[in-house]
C-alpha cells in the first residue's frame, strides 16, 4: 500500500502541529483500542496460562488448560460440529447465493421484489429466526408434514426426522436456519459482482459459440472469483464463530450433537465459571481460523482472477 | 457498484434482445416493426420466454421459501393455544389476544428503549470516532502513523471470542456490569469501521487539504468542512451497517446484562423462548414484536440496507 506523499518542507507548507494533531486525532479511538483489544487479548492470552475462576487468579499452570482440552471429549464433539458447519454452510450458502444472483442477474421483471424478499432474513434478529424454526422443524411441524405429503406422493420411503431431538439431525437444524438467515447477503454481494462483469465479455464468448453453461464457467465465474473468495472466507469465518443459532434453537444439544466451538467458551466462561479454560479454547479458535486464512491466502492465487488496472 | 434499483439491475442484466418482448409478449407477439428488434433474434423468442417463466418459477419457489417463516411466524401469533394444536388458522379464530399476553408477561416495551439507546449512541458515537481515526490515518502525517495502523490491521485477524472473556472481567472491574455503559462503551471502538473509513478518505484528493491549509484552515476545520461533507454515501452506508449489527448483537449483551430491565431485544426474546418454550403463540407473538418495526424500516430503506452492507460488507470495495 502505499500512502500519502509527505509534505514538501516548503516555508508555507510545514506544519509542525500535524505532529501532536494526529495524534489528538487518534486519541478517543486509541485508548478504546488500547483497553477493550490490546490489554484485552494481552488478558486472554495470560489467562488461559491460569488457574482462573471465580475468585480471579489462582495459579499459574503453564499450558495444562490447553493439554486439557486436548484431552476433553467435548471439546473434540464441539470442533467436529464447528467443522460440519463450515463444510455444509460455506459452499451450500455460495452455491444457492450464486444461483439466485445468476437468476436475478438476467434482466426479467420484479428483480426489485425477489431481492427484497430475500434480503429479510439478513435484516432480521437470529433468535426470532431460531424460534420459528424450532416450530417449523418440530416432530409435527411443517416441514416434517411436506415431508411426508412429499412420501405419500411420490412412494418413496422417506420418514420426517426429529429434527431437534436427535443427535443426528440437530446439527442439519442449524444448517437449515443459518442457510435461511445469510444466504441473502451472500446473494446480494454475487448479484453486485455479477454487474461488474462487462457485457463484451459475455457477447463475445456467444459469438464465438459458448453455450449458457460454458459462458458461465469460462467467462462469469472466472470473473466474479475475487468476490467467491470473499465471501468464502468472509462466511467461513462467521461459520467458525457460529453461536446464536445453536444457541437458541438447540441449546447444542441433544447430547452436545449441535454444539458449536463458541459455545462451548460461552458455557465454560460463564456457566461454568471456568475463564482459563474458556480463554484457552478461544486461542484455539483463533488458531484455527488463522490457519484456515493462511491456507485459503495461498491457494486462492491457483483460481482467483484479479483485473490489473 | 449500482444497486439503485431493479431498474438498473434488468438494464444490466438484459440476456438477449427486447426486453419489451418479455415484458408484453406473455400472450402477443410484438410487431417486428418495433424499435430493436432484430429479426435474427425473433426465432428465439419463444424458447426465451419459456426460459423466463422457468426463471420466474424457480424465484418465485425461493421466495416462498424465504417468506414462509416469516407467514409462519404470524399465523401462529395470531390463534389461541387450541386453536394452533387443532390446526385451526381460519380467520374466525384470529385475535389479538397473545400479543396482549406477551405484553403483560414482558417488558418489550423496555427491550426496544434499550435496543434504541445503545444501537443509535454506539452507531453515531462509534462512526465519529472511527472517523477521527481514519482522518489521521489517512490525512494527517505524525510519527509512528503507520505502525500503529498495522497493529490495528493485525488485530482484525482476531475472533471476538477471544476478546469476550478479558472485557467482561473488564466491565465487572468497572463496576459497569448490568449497566448502558456495559452495553454501550465497548463497542463505541471499531477497528472495522475506522479500517473502512481511513480507505475512504484516502481516495479523496489531497489538493483539497492543501489549498484548505493554505488559507489557513486547521486539521479540525478541514475533518469537518471538506472531508465528512465529502463522505455522506459511505458514512450513510456504514451507519446501517454498525446499527443493524448493534441491534441484533446478541453474545456480548448476553454476557454483561443479568436483570431484565437491561435487556436488548434479541437477549429478551431468547429468554422468553427459555420460559416458554412451547407456548407458540406467545413466542411467535414475541417474534414480530421483535422483528416488525426492524421489517418495515427496512422495506422502507430497502436500497439503503444493502447498499449499506454491501458496500460494509465487502470492505468499502
């Protein structure tokens, strides 16, 4: 990056005062930065190197809370759900976001109308969303009854699961609400990239003979590849802070089957009163989601297209 | 970036020739005669327009899913307890009655003056500190700028998670638990939105600063003559951004509110879901108590939200 020339040391142009005016500038924002992430993180890290609970400070203990959440099965189930989010959310969140983009980006009526009805679920509050669903996906909610007319047509054997009282599918009730609630943003984002896209492009490759698909796959999504990885980082990494969703809808139960990472440190943190061991997996998190950045930072030079100026 | 309105996404997204053909031509034939018709592309009409209704269908088909919650929601809140277990939603048992129930049993009324409190201090106070920031940042040249604004890029890699624990302890040291000052202080500070806005101004030309310092207008004056005057769009743009994310915020109101009187919206609401989890109608009654007034402004400012988060979202882009 490159920043602002310096100004010239011209008799008119030298201003000494830019010197402690910067600094008066940054003053209200640099002591909320210094308190509340500076001291704040130097905190978590010293912590979570501590016996901490509800007293304060008890011991210090080196990596054992660490060692011992290596050692803790729910710790473990916590990070296998968190991966399950991320690798059912993330691409099925990209794939129904690009497809409604790709639909409104073709020039019919009413485009206005279907962006603002999917656009609502981002605008709302995640717990109503979590509410509805826990109705909807009740032992005799809706979705269990299209189920079943959707047996009774076609004959095929598909029986209603119980989505939320089972450790199989409360997970997929997750997966379902969060799909709801974001897919929306992810749509609006495609659709703003998909108008970046010149025209000639697209001619061009019909000219030349390229069918819908091929112009799709050679042209558009080659194209819009910088916003694909956006918002597949952008939404992998709300998928490793996941948090309300399964915290109202499921509660990360049954049996810790849907409970996330996050929550796991909430509950350690604030049920159990246990700030190092919460401390401690949040750098975990934090590790994983540095990791998963570096990996995605390397490999996006094999597939993301970025226009030169 | 144009998302001003469905217009400029149809004239942009046009597949092929008129879009008049489309538009009247669901039972006519439009005239050859008409401006922009090609005649090359008049054999494809037809199979087009099947591709359009087959568009519509699928639209339409996504619409209803992403609605039906929504209809869902109010059909519910609106039939006595019975009448939801017999399945009975006819409009002979529509009544007003859980709303007045989840009324009477919580205090909503308080939720939304606290959700209004901390989402319109922490959106004003939260964007004029960024913006000091970004202006130094961006405009203003002292010693250690730039190490500085690197640390406060490093610290965007770190999840809110691992900040939670340490401000809580923060806020109880401060006698601040169960407090506005709990709800609102913390989150007056945005590395975010401080990040957005410093790339903001930088795009405006110095020339302008210069020939202000020339006639002797101070730092100050130029801040808040020339550069925020300069910058309402992005300004506009992030302020929905940080206040719909303040107002649907729910970990950290949860972490440093006990009492019921200090409760934000989402917070109140999860904790009705808590205490009646399966009274439905008063649940789904409390849902769009909670979500309309957030639902119509945002019908109402439709262009303005996803501008907003948009442009927020992809980081000023």
């Amino acid at each position: 990056m490159s920043l602002p020339p310096a100004p010239r040391r011209s008799l008119f142009r030298w201003r000494p005062d830019q010197q402690w005016e910067g600094y008066l500038f940054l003053l209200p924002s640099l002591l909320g930065f210094a308190v509340f992430v500076i001291l704040a993180v130097t905190m978590s890290l010293g912590i979570s190197f501590t016996s901490w609970g509800l007293t304060g400070f008890r011991a210090f203990v080196g990596l054992d809370n660490y060692r011992a959440l290596l050692r803790d099965p729910v710790f473990w189930q916590a990070v296998r759900n968190t991966a399950f989010y991320l690798v059912t959310i993330v691409p099925m969140q990209l794939a129904l976001g690009l497809a409604m983009a790709l639909a409104l980006n073709q020039g019919l009526r009413a485009t206005g109308v279907y962006r603002l009805i999917y656009f609502m679920p981002v605008v709302t509050t995640v717990v109503a969303g979590a509410i509805v669903f826990r109705l909807l996906l009740s032992n005799n909610g809706l979705i269990n009854v299209w189920i079943q007319h959707f047996a009774q047509f076609t004959g095929l054997p598909v029986t209603p699961p119980n989505w939320l009282g089972s450790t199989r599918y409360a997970r997929w009730a997750v997966v379902i609400l969060t799909l709801w609630k974001n897919t929306g943003f992810t749509m609006v984002i495609y659709l703003a990239a998909l108008q970046g896209v010149p025209r000639e492009l697209t001619d061009a490759a019909r000219v030349d003979g390229a069918g819908g698909w091929q112009r799709l796959r050679h042209v558009t999504l080659p194209m819009i590849s910088s916003t694909t990885f956006f918002l597949f980082v952008y939404q992998a990494i709300g998928a490793f802070q996941l948090f309300t969703e399964p915290f109202v809808m499921t509660r990360g139960g049954p049996a810790n089957s849907s409970l996330s990472v996050v929550q796991y440190i909430y509950l350690a943190a604030f049920r159990d009163i246990r700030m190092d061991k919460a401390a401690a997996m949040a750098w975990f998190l934090f590790i994983f989601i540095f990791a998963f950045t570096l990996i995605q930072n390397r490999l996006q030079r094999r597939w993301v297209y970025y226009e030169t100026e | 970036m144009n998302l001003d309105d469905a217009a400029g996404v149809d004239g942009l997204g046009q597949e092929t020739g008129p879009s008049a053909a489309g538009v009247d031509g669901l039972g006519r034939e439009t005239g050859p005669s008409e401006n922009g018709v090609r005649r090359s592309e008049m054999r494809t009409t037809r199979s087009q327009r099947l591709g359009r209704l087959a568009l519509h269908a699928a639209l339409i088909g996504f619409s209803v899913l992403m609605v039906a919650p929504f209809f869902a929601m109010l059909l519910v809140s609106l039939v006595p307890q019975q009448a939801f277990l017999a399945r009975e939603f006819g409009l002979d048992q529509w009544t007003l009655s859980n709303y007045r129930e989840t009324f009477r049993i919580v205090p909503f009324g308080r939720f939304y003056l606290n959700s209004a409190i901390v989402s319109v201090t922490v959106t004003v106070v939260q964007i004029l500190i960024s913006s000091l920031a970004a202006f130094a940042f961006a405009r203003l040249r002292f010693r250690g700028r730039d190490a500085i604004f690197v640390l406060y890029l490093a610290t965007l890699m770190i999840p809110f998670p691992v900040t939670v624990i340490p401000n809580f302890l923060i806020i109880k040291n401060l006698g601040w638990y169960d407090s506005y000052r709990a709800l609102i202080v913390p989150a007056l500070f945005s590395v975010f939105s401080t990040f957005l806005l410093r790339q903001y101004y930088r795009t405006l030309p110095m020339d302008l600063d210069e020939a202000a310092r020339m006639d002797g207008a101070s730092s100050l004056r130029i801040w808040a003559q020339i550069v925020l005057p300069l910058s309402g769009p992005v300004l506009a743009a992030l302020a929905i951004f940080v206040f719909q994310g303040v107002w649907n915020d729910f970990l950290w109101p949860l972490v440093v509110t006990s009492s019921e009187t200090m409760r934000t919206i989402p917070v109140g609401l999860a904790a009705f879901v808590g205490q009646y989890s399966t009274a439905w109608g008063l649940l789904m009654a409390g849902a769009v108590i909670a979500l309309l007034p957030v639902l119509v402004i945002y019908i109402i400012a439709q262009k303005w939200f996803v501008q907003g988060i948009t442009l927020s979202g992809m980081g000023g882009r």
